[in-house]
C-alpha cells in the first residue's frame, strides 16, 4: 500500500478517520481496536509446542519469516533470548525488485520478511516458530495484517532447507488438528527464495519509535504478549541491527 507510511505517520485519529481501525477507550486508558474491512484478528495466546524440532548444530542457525509489517516482526523476535540478530528485509521475489517501494506496489512476489539468527543452545527453531504462531502475528488472516493489506504482508515461511521446510509444514498441520485458531491457517511454506536486507532505516524500526502511532498501537502489543506469554524466553534489551554494525 503506497499510503502505508503515511497511515503510519500519522495521529490515532487520522488512522480512525481513514477506516483502517475503529478505536475505543477501555479500562486503565487502553485502547481496544477492530480491524475494518476484514474479519477480528485472532488474539495472541500461546500455542502448542512443535512435536519434532531441527536439530540442533554447533554455531548459528537461520530462519526467514514474513508476518506482515517487519517492523513489528523484527521488534518483537529483537526480544527473543538466543537471537543472535533479526534483520528487516525482502523474501520471494527478485534482487531487482527488493526494494520498499517496489514491494509496496504488491507486485514483486516478495513479502516483508525478516531473517533470524539464533544459538540452537539457547532457542530452538520450533521455539521461534511457537513463538512466531503465538504472539508475532494472525497466521489466519489471508495478504494483509490489520490495516496492512497484500501479498507483501502475508504470513509465510522461508525454509532454508529440506529440514526447516519439513518442520514447519508438520507443526502448520498439528496445529490445524489441534484446533489451534477459529480460521484455517493461511501461512504459505514457499522454498528456494533468497532474503535481501531493507532499507537501514526500516532497521530496529519499533525501537527507534517507540511512541510512533503506527507502532503504539500495532507493534508494541506483540513485544507485550511475548513478555506475558514467553515470560522465560523474553530478553529486556533488545539486540539492535546498529549495535551489530557499529
């Protein structure tokens, strides 16, 4: 969506008044949001764990996941325990057209991803998968998170290999049979794409604007239920794309 970053950039009530959420007051000053035009997000709540894992390596190990604005996807796995980093970037399409611009158009087949880095020894793949099931995003809405809507904001996996694209379309199916969500799971499990890194000041996005609307009132809930839900696995101090490079 082309006027996503205005939509972000601008007060509560300009993003009320554009129809992308309704808002209301509740108790203790909160605010409680229904997304217009497509159906109620699911809540976050802590599903099953994975039945089967990747096993563990010496060294790092890798994963890409796309939930629909990175910002909110990077920031909240920028929390997780044993990550070693998370990257906002580009996954499904082109070198050619792994650009902000060029993806917001919705016709480049890339979404916005973001690549983990993580210590096998600390957090686990199926443990970021958990997580990513639980509290980063709905994996039941189909090309859109809340006011965010297209292809470049569906939910999807980027296995690295045959391994990670094994244990994820296991876990999708148990947690089909589980009943885990009210809706069908929509994440797609798309092999063979190559992830290219977004612009530096879509890096540790939530974090450099914590009091950014936008981000109030998306992306900071998710940093919030990842402490309720995952209190063990929830890391104070983020890790920060400019603290790596620096």
């Amino acid at each position: 969506m082309k006027n996503r970053e205005k939509t972000r950039s601008s007060s509560l009530a300009t993003i009320a008044r554009l129809g992308l959420v309704a808002l209301a007051v509740i108790g203790g000053g909160g605010l409680a949001l229904k997304v217009n035009g497509g159906s109620a997000p699911e809540e976050a709540k802590r599903v099953l764990p994975v039945l089967h894992d990747v096993a563990a390596t010496s060294g790092t190990q890798s994963l890409v996941l796309a939930g629909g604005c990175f910002w909110g996807v990077q920031g909240a796995f920028q929390h997780v325990a044993g990550v070693v980093s998370a990257t906002a970037g580009y996954a499904g399409g082109s070198a050619a057209t792994a650009t902000y611009e060029m993806t917001e158009t919705g016709q480049t087949a890339h979404a916005e991803a973001v690549e983990i880095v993580f210590n096998p020894k600390q957090v686990t793949y199926g443990q970021l998968l958990q997580i990513f099931f639980s509290v980063v995003h709905d994996p039941t809405q189909v090309d859109r998170q809340g006011p965010d809507v297209g292809k470049q904001y569906r939910s999807a996996i980027f296995p690295l290999n045959d391994e990670q694209a094994k244990v994820a379309s296991d876990y999708i199916a148990q947690l089909g049979k589980q009943g885990a969500f009210s809706r069908p799971i929509a994440t797609s499990i798309e092999v063979g794409k190559t992830f290219y890194h977004a612009e530096a000041y879509h890096q540790d996005y939530v974090y450099n604007n914590p009091s950014q609307p936008y981000v109030s009132v998306y992306e900071q809930p998710k940093i919030e239920a990842l402490k309720r839900l995952f209190p063990a696995q929830y890391l104070e101090r983020p890790v920060l794309v400019a603290e790596r490079a620096g």
